[in-house]
C-alpha cells in the first residue's frame, strides 16, 4: 500500500529546500511535519515494506490515537507537542546502502569521529561489529562476513524485514506488544529503523556486537526499534551507545528494545547513553522515553543488563526482564548520573514467572546540581514461581544540596517461597573525601569523578572492557562543574 | 639555620567565627623535623589542615611562606603539587578506588601540575611496590579500597607509604601515631626516619614522646590554646613527658 500521492509530494518537495544538514552536511530527506497515518504509510512505503508490517504500525498508529501520556514518572517537562515533529528522516542516497567503508560518506565518517567512533579503526582493533545508524537508517554494517560465517544475522531491522520476514514476524511485539504503553505504540507506529540480531542455536557471537544512535537532524524523534533473539544455548554480548549534538530545543527519543532469549541461551546487553542533557539552566536536551524488556523464555536463560546513563534531559526508562523458563536468571546493573536540571526516572521489572528463577539487581544514583533522580523499580513474583529469590541494592550518592534522589521500590510476592531482600542507602559525597583526594593532588573534578567511579565499581566492573573505560571518563565529564 | 622553607609569622586563624590559632610563629628549614606537641584542642590539626589548604578556616592575620611563595594563595592541589604533604589524623575511607589505583592518579595529577611526563602503569607499581615492601603492606592491601576496613595501623602504614611515593618536600604528619600498637609504631617511626633527607622537612605532630623516640626531632614545639608556648631541642619532649601539659599551657608566648 503506497503513501497518499500528496504525502510524498510534500516529502521531495522539503528535499530539495533542505540544502545543508545542521551539523553534518548531508542532505537529508524528510516526510512532512506531524503524524497521520499517511506519515505512517510514507515510512512504510519508503522501507518497501510488506503489508503485514504496514498493518503492524496502523495498528499502533490507531492504539496509539486512543492512548494519554503516562504522568507516574517523578519528571516535570513542558507538554509535548508530538504534530511539531518530523517522524522520517534519512540521509539522502542511502536507500542503496554502501557496501565497505570506502563508499560512505567522508563527511559522516568524520562526524562518528568527532564522537570518537572512528567507524574504520576502532572497529578493527577492537574487533567490534559496528553498525551505525545515522538518523534513522542504517548507514553500515562491519564484519558482517565474519559472522555469517558462524550464521549470526546482525543486519538493520528494516533489512530484516526484507530478508527474514519469519523471525521478525515472530519475534517482533513479542515481548514488547504494539499496545504496550503511550511512546512503545508510538515507536511501534513509526518506527524508523533500528538493529536486528539473530543468534543461532548453540552459537557464542564471536564478537562483541554494537550499534551507535544518533540524532542528527533537527525536530526529528528518533524512534529505534531493536530485536535480539538468542536461540538455545547461544551467548550474545551487545553494546549500545548514544549521544546527540547540543541543540537549544528538546527532541524525543523513544526506542522499544526487545530480547527474546531460549533456553540455555544468554544475552548481555550494555548501554551507554549520553545524549544532550541540555544546558545548566536545563534549555534543551533529549526526552528519553525508551521501553526496554527481555524474555527469558527458555529453562537456564539468563538476561543481564547493565545501563550507564548520563545523558538526557528527562530520562523515563525501565529495563526488565520476564523471567518464564525454570531456573531463569534476571540482571539489572545501573549507573544514573543526573546533574544541572537533569531529571531521571529509572529503574527495571523482574517478573518472575518460572520455578527457581533469581533476579539481582543494582543501581547507582549519583545527583548533583538541581537533578531529580528516582530509582523505581518492581518486583514481582507469580504463585507458581516456586523458590524464586531476588537481591536488590539501590545506592543513592548526593552532590551539593540542591538535588533530589528518591528510591520507590515495588514488591509484589505471591508465592511464600520467595526470598527477596532490599538493600538501600542514600550518602553525600563528603567534604573529606574530597580534601583527602584533593591534598593528594587531584583537582575538584578529578577527586569528584574518582570517587563517583570508586561508588560505581561493582555496575561498571560488569561492562564489556571496550565500554568500560569509555564509561569511566563519562563520569567525570558529566559531572563537571559540580563542585567548587 | 639551612634554607628556609616555610615561614610562618603571626598567623591567625579562625574556624566558624572562633579564633582557634591565635598568632604562630614558626620556621621550618630544609633537612629540619620539627616536633609539635600539646594538649588535645590545642590547635595542631588546625595548623596543620591550614598549611595544606583545607577549606573552612579564615586566616585573619599573619601570614604563611613557602620557599618565599604565598601559601594561602593556592588550591589545596597546588600545593600538594609543590610538595606538601599531610599525613592525615583521621585518614578518610574512599569505597571503590584501590589504594594502588588512588595512588596512580595522584603521582599523575601532581606530574601534570608540575609539567612533568606522566607515569605509566608499570613505572607506578614498581614504585609503589618497592615502598610498600618496607612498610610491610602486602600486594593485597594496594588492592583493597582505600581505607575501607583497615584496622588504625594499616591506615596510619598506608599514609606513610603514600608520603613514600610521592616524595613531599614538606611533611607534615598528624598524630601518625595515635591508634597504634607497639609494632606498628615502630614500623612508621623506621619508615618516617628513612625518609628524612637534607631537601626534606618534617613538621611531626604527635601527643605523646613515644614516637620522638623513633623519629628524634630537631625541634620540638608545644602549642597551647592556639600559640607556641615553649620551643626547645628533643630533650623538651622528654621532659613533656614526664611533668605533662599542665603548666606549659600557662606560660605566657613569648
Ligand atoms: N572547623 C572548625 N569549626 C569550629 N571549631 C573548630 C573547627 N576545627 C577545630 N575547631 C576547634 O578548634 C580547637 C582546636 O582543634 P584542633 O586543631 O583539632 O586541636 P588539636 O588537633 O590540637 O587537638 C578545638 O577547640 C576545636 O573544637
Ligand atoms: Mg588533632
């Protein structure tokens, strides 16, 4: 079903005035302002997509019309006006994806390494499948030779799509329902593009798999959608990382991230998110309203994520996992760093469903400035989860006196055989520690992002080496100006 | 007298609208130990947080010199960088960071101030485990965090291992002895003596006699209620020692 003639028309016609990107200078193509469900068929029909993929997202698209903005979260932000957004963008000429290095752009190259990316090398060295996706397509794909090799599929989902429309009809709002909540029916609408991973039975991924988001052009939502599944007894470890350029006005980040895991299967997912938190007084910045689950659906699953988020300017985010097969095990490790006006609302659900199913869960809060940091977190377990247990431990650091971190922990016990234990505590960042590091020779910054590292060390120890050192710096960085 | 290091004339100090140190007179040269001894409330832990910069205290008059320089004029970092250095009372616990890690990043933060070439990974730990070696600190203690569940001793070793790697020029040690047993103050009185050289000055603060007879000064102060009543030789401490504080503090400064 192709888009309404008028739509498309509009599109070209806002191609051809676009003449320079905002930050990379690549011309990018547009639908229209706003959200109708012609938007919908435009994306569509971009992606030549099948009709059964197209039913999919009218059928968000209509949930989506009946659905009210949640208000639960502890986050404050101006109304959202979601008719004042561009829901398609792709960097022009992509829709026939180069296939090396050498045939991308020079230019987007450099943009991937003035965020440190440099696609070419680092991929190599640190044997790291990148596939990097630039507004809202995916631009290209590394290594993939390699692990077609071991019949691993690491392609964009709207490659999927094309190639494996039976795992993708399978797996796709299977964990995460188009109907889910306000921004995953969003997302499920207009989706633009995202990662697909697709394990084989018995296979350990022979490399660490990433993909880098980014925003870049102006008043566009960037609406990934990502799907892993891990069939019996594969292991997967993938890596996401985000940032945004500074931009004065705030845009909406609202990516659905599903894991489908079999038994005797693992999957290791890390995120390191650094979008544009906005400027101190809190003028700009990403809203970050991202629906993260995982499914371990088979006996002996196990799912572990581990977060670092230091980005955003609201930040509304709940990684969980569903733990259905016996034996199942459910990870959470978090670092939450807020600072300025910076407001996060973060947290994860167990739901444990299965026999002897274990969940653990850690979280590191870290507020400075004016922020707002709430660890919200559910767990919960059903009658026939026999012998199910859970440790959580939530750690709230303050800096200064004028922020906020809030711990609203649910729990849910339906089988009295469960054993849950909680664990919080809430410190400042003393004035000794700081003089101690101080006298020492640290500065302010230095004694303060070495002792937030020093909080954080059990969460950042569970990140892969790559991601890790990475992560260490972006705590310092964005804890600048904190103190002194 | 050798050249002059630290000069310290008529200072004045107040902490939270009390004046706590109320017009010190002292010079430290080069080589010197000088020992400060006195009642508990004395103002010997201000002294000493002054000197290195913590925040919190006013100086009100007089003023401090190091080798000529201003040292009120500098960040806390600035003057770690320079060469001072406290051995901490009451030496803080930090969750997380390795006590070989805390100790890399300092050599480093201070090389950078100083304009010198950093120290890589390796030339740290051979460093570090070299000193840690006479101290009689175990590979095992460099990788616990810092301070965290250390008994008195093994903080007070680490203080002295951390005054080891990075080579002050300016020592000052706050009560390195209280909250030690026997065997221990023997292993930090050997360790503070090996590290005395003609570049290097100590200012020892300390309670009790006990640890003069390891480190034997060349001086010794007693500061009462804010000022410098009595300076002498080692034998002062000894005799301290015997009579205690009481009529000391009543002597009028000089
Ligand atoms: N930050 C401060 N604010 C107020 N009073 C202080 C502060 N620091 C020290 N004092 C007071 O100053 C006096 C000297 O303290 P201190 O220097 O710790 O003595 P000493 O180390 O000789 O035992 C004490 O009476 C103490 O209570
Ligand atoms: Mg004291």
């Amino acid at each position: 079903m192709a888009a309404s003639q008028d739509t498309i028309e509009k599109a070209e016609a806002l191609g051809e005035s676009y003449k320079h990107g905002f930050v990379t200078e690549i011309e990018s193509e547009f639908a229209p302002k706003g959200l109708n469900e012609d938007i919908v068929r435009y994306i569509s029909a971009r992606k030549n997509e099948p009709e059964w993929m197209l039913d999919w997202r009218l059928r968000a698209y209509r949930r989506w019309c009946e659905m009210e903005e949640p208000q639960w979260a502890k986050v404050d932000f101006p109304q959202i006006d979601y008719q004042d957004a561009y829901y398609y963008a792709a960097p022009k000429g992509y829709d026939d994806r180069p296939k090396s290095l050498d045939e991308v752009d020079p230019e987007l190259l450099e943009t991937y390494e003035k965020l440190g990316i440099p696609l070419a090398e680092q991929a190599m060295l640190a044997g790291v499948a990148v596939d990097a996706v630039f507004d809202s397509v995916s631009v290209v794909t590394t290594f993939k030779d390699k692990l077609e090799e071991v019949g691993v599929i690491f392609c964009s989902i709207s490659e999927a799509v094309q190639e494996h429309p039976e795992l993708v009809r399978k797996y796709l709002g299977s964990v995460v329902p188009y109907s889910d909540n306000f921004h995953a029916t969003l997302n499920s609408a207009v989706f633009s593009d995202g990662t697909f991973v697709y394990v084989p039975e018995g296979v350990r991924c022979p490399m660490e798999l990433s993909t880098y988001f980014r925003i870049n052009a102006q008043h566009t939502g960037q609406f990934e959608r990502t799907l892993i599944i891990a069939d019996k007894g594969s292991y997967v470890s993938y890596l996401e990382g985000c940032t945004a350029p500074m931009r004065d006005e705030n845009q909406l980040h609202a990516a659905v991230v599903e894991l489908v895991v079999l038994d005797d299967a693992e999957i290791k997912y890390s995120t390191v998110q650094n979008w544009y938190p906005g400027d101190k007084e809190g003028r700009g910045g990403i809203y970050n309203f991202v629906t993260k689950r995982g499914a371990c659906r088979g006996r002996n699953s196990k799912i572990s994520w581990t977060q670092v988020e230091t980005g955003s300017a609201v930040t509304w985010k709940y990684p969980s996992c569903i733990l259905q097969g016996d034996n199942s095990v459910g990870e959470f490790f978090s670092i939450a760093i807020t600072n300025n006006r910076q407001q996060a609302d973060t947290g994860t659900k167990m739901i444990h469903l299965g026999r002897n199913t274990k969940s653990r869960i850690i979280a590191k809060g870290i507020s400075a400035g004016h922020s707002q940091s709430t660890y919200r977190g559910l767990v919960s377990v059903h009658p026939k989860a026999e012998g199910a247990r859970n440790h959580t431990q939530c750690d709230s650091l303050l800096i200064g006196d004028e922020c906020g971190a809030h711990t609203v922990p649910y729990i849910e016990v339906k089988n009295p055989s469960a054993q849950i234990e909680h664990e919080a505590t809430t410190s400042k960042l003393s004035e000794e520690q700081l003089f101690y590091c101080r006298q020492r020779g640290l500065d302010a910054e230095a004694a303060v992002a070495l002792l937030v590292n020093g909080f954080c060390k059990e969460v950042l120890q569970k990140l892969p080496m790559e991601f890790a050192v990475e992560a260490q710096k972006l705590v310092g960085v964005s804890l600048e100006g904190s103190v002194g | 007298m050798s050249e002059v290091m630290l000069k310290i004339e008529n200072l004045h100090v107040t902490a939270e609208g009390t004046e706590i140190l109320r017009g010190i007179n002292l010079e430290v040269g080069a080589g010197e130990v000088h020992a400060i001894m006195g009642p508990n409330g004395a103002g010997k832990s201000t002294l000493s947080n002054v000197l290195s910069g913590r925040p919190g205290y006013e100086i009100t008059a007089g003023s401090i010199s190091y080798f000529g320089e201003d040292l009120a004029a500098l960040e806390p970092e600035e003057r770690a960088a320079k060469g001072i250095f406290l051995g901490f009372q009451y030496p803080v616990e930090i969750p997380g960071v390795a006590a070989m890690s805390f100790l890399k990043t300092a050599i480093n933060a201070q090389r950078k101030l100083r304009g010198e070439e950093e120290l890589d990974a390796r030339g740290v730990m051979t460093l570090v485990q070299g000193e840690a070696k006479k101290l009689n600190i175990g590979a095992d203690m460099l990788k616990r965090s810092i301070n965290v569940g250390f008994s008195g001793g093994e903080k007070k070793r680490n203080e002295i291992l951390q005054m080891a790697v990075l080579q002050p020029k300016l020592a000052i040690l706050d009560e390195t002895d209280s909250g030690l047993d026997v065997d221990a103050l023997k292993l930090v009185g050997e360790g503070v003596t090996a590290l005395r050289a003609p570049d290097r000055a100590m200012i020892v603060i300390t309670h009790y006699q006990r640890l003069l007879d390891y480190i034997v000064p060349d001086f010794v102060h007693v500061l009462a209620k804010g000022r410098i009543v009595r300076s002498g030789g080692a034998e002062l401490a000894r005799e301290l020692d015997q009579l205690g504080y009481g009529d000391l503090a009543k002597v009028p400064a000089a």
